[in-house]
C-alpha cells in the first residue's frame, strides 16, 4: 500500500519534470551554422566562402608548375614554374586578412563573411572578397612610359556556396576586376566573369574539387579562355594539400580569370598544388 501511495505522490512531480525538460528542449536555437562548405580556403584557383577562424595565422604556398606538353624539353613542366607565398590572418571570426606574393603580383586582400547558411533557415553562405594587387609582369625595359599606377589591379567577388549534404558542396562567384594596364589593346580595363565551382568528399580527408570561370566580357579578338580547374584535397594533421590540373598557371584571380591561354584538348595543361599550414 505504501509503494502505491508513494508512487500517486511521485506522479506530478515526474509530469513537472517531463514539462521541464521539453520545455529545455524547445528552447535550443533551431537555427544553427552549416558546418562549412569546404575545408580549404580555395576551392581549387577560386577563392571558397572558408574564413580562418579568429587568431589563427595561416602560410600558403600556392605552386604552378609549367605546362606539360612541353614534355622532357621543359622536364614536363617542372622548368618553368611559379610560385606564390600568401600569409592569412583571422582578425574576427568573420574577417580574414591576407597578404601575398608572387612573380605574377603582390596581393592584399580582405574576405568577409556577410551570411551563414542554417540549419532549416538561410540556405547559402556569402561572403565578400576584395583585393589590390600590382602586377609584378609589366616591366619597364618593355614600357618605358609606365607609371606605378598601370600596375595596379583590383578585385572584387561575392561568394556565394551551398552545402548540399554531407558529401556535396557548391559555389558560384560573380566577380568584377578592373586592370589600370591590359596588354590585350582590345580588351576593357573592366571585366566581368561568373566562377562556379564544387567539392564532392570522398573520404573524411578526401575530397574532389572542380572550378571554372566564364569572361563575360573579353575581346573577340582575344587569344586567352575560360579557366577549368580539377584537383583533389587531402587533409593530413595540421595542414590541407591541395593538387590539381587546370589550363591556367595564373595564380592571382587577374591571372586566371583574364589571362588563361592553355587548351585541355592541346594538352595544355599545368600541374599544381596548394600547401596550407595553419599556426
């Protein structure tokens, strides 16, 4: 008789609970951040919506190697290669700052997160990214009347990605950038190109990675094309490697995006990687 007695007493109490812990649960935020879309800074040659988290201090050395077909005369392109050396800082957890250097051209840049994708909310992420770069190819033997200022370029894109699922990740990037010189006297100092781009992970430290940009507005005369990029991510410990194949040995997004003169069907092609070390 007790234990029927001591279980009535206990039955509001377990009911108050019950309502407690409901109660509990209805109270965690239904909308949280969508781990993010890629675990590189870049996807392959274009820049990915992935920001360094606050403090952490980032080394990038981004190397391009010469095209291949030039065969055992170039040493399959391992003669004629360029290589870039970026540092990234996350200044905020929305805010990373870079400084970069190259044969190609120095490069400053800010990329800044403005929305995350959530869960059952927002459906992508964008972010901006903006750089200012002097172009290190324009030398003054060949342009004699050259001013500081023709080496200037500037950079401007909106990223804007999607994680799908657990393996597939999509990105599409409007860009704007504008060259002070163009070497192409038919060419608009101001371009336009649409980049778009994926990764489809295969393992937990493996992944497949695929961009490519189209000119909107480059000189029919032109003799550069669309960039198309393929590689692969490999996590290991502390640093993402990054190997590809791409018709473009341009490092700098001026680079790629207006001055891409190899052809896949010619064989056209340059080895490459991107070395990430965060600190």
């Amino acid at each position: 008789m007790k234990k029927y007695l001591v279980l009535l007493l206990l039955v509001p109490v377990m009911s108050f609970a019950q309502d407690d812990l409901l109660a509990g649960m209805d109270s965690v935020p239904k909308n949280q951040p969508v781990e993010s879309a890629f675990k590189a800074l870049k996807i392959v040659n274009l820049e990915s919506t992935k920001l360094a988290a606050k403090k952490d201090l980032y080394l990038v050395i981004a190397h391009r190697f010469g095209s291949i077909k030039d065969g055992s005369e170039g040493f399959w392109g391992l003669d004629n290669a360029v290589t870039q050396i970026k540092f990234l800082y996350g200044a905020t957890k929305w805010l990373t700052l870079g400084a970069a250097r190259s044969e190609q051209a120095f490069d400053f840049s800010a990329k800044y997160r403005l929305q995350e994708q959530m869960k059952n909310g927002f459906p992508v992420t964008i972010v901006g990214f903006s750089s200012l770069a002097f172009n290190n190819l324009l030398k003054e033997n060949i342009y004699p009347k050259m001013k500081f200022s023709d080496r200037m370029v500037y950079v401007s894109q909106l990223l804007i990605s999607r994680k799908v699922n657990k393996e597939l990740s999509v990105q599409l990037a409007p860009t704007f950038f504008h060259e002070n010189f163009v070497v192409d006297d038919f060419q608009d100092n101001s371009q336009y190109a649409i980049g778009m781009g994926g990764r489809y992970k295969l393992t937990n430290r493996l992944s497949v990675n695929v961009d490519y940009a189209t000119h909107l507005n480059r000189s029919n005369s032109s003799a550069f094309v669309d960039p198309l990029s393929i590689g692969v991510d490999l996590e290991t410990g502390g640093h993402v490697f990054q190997m590809h194949l791409s018709n473009s040995q341009g490092i700098h997004e001026a680079g790629f995006l207006g001055n891409t003169a190899g052809d896949w069907n010619k064989g056209e092609i340059f080895f490459g990687f991107n070395l990430l070390r965060v600190f």
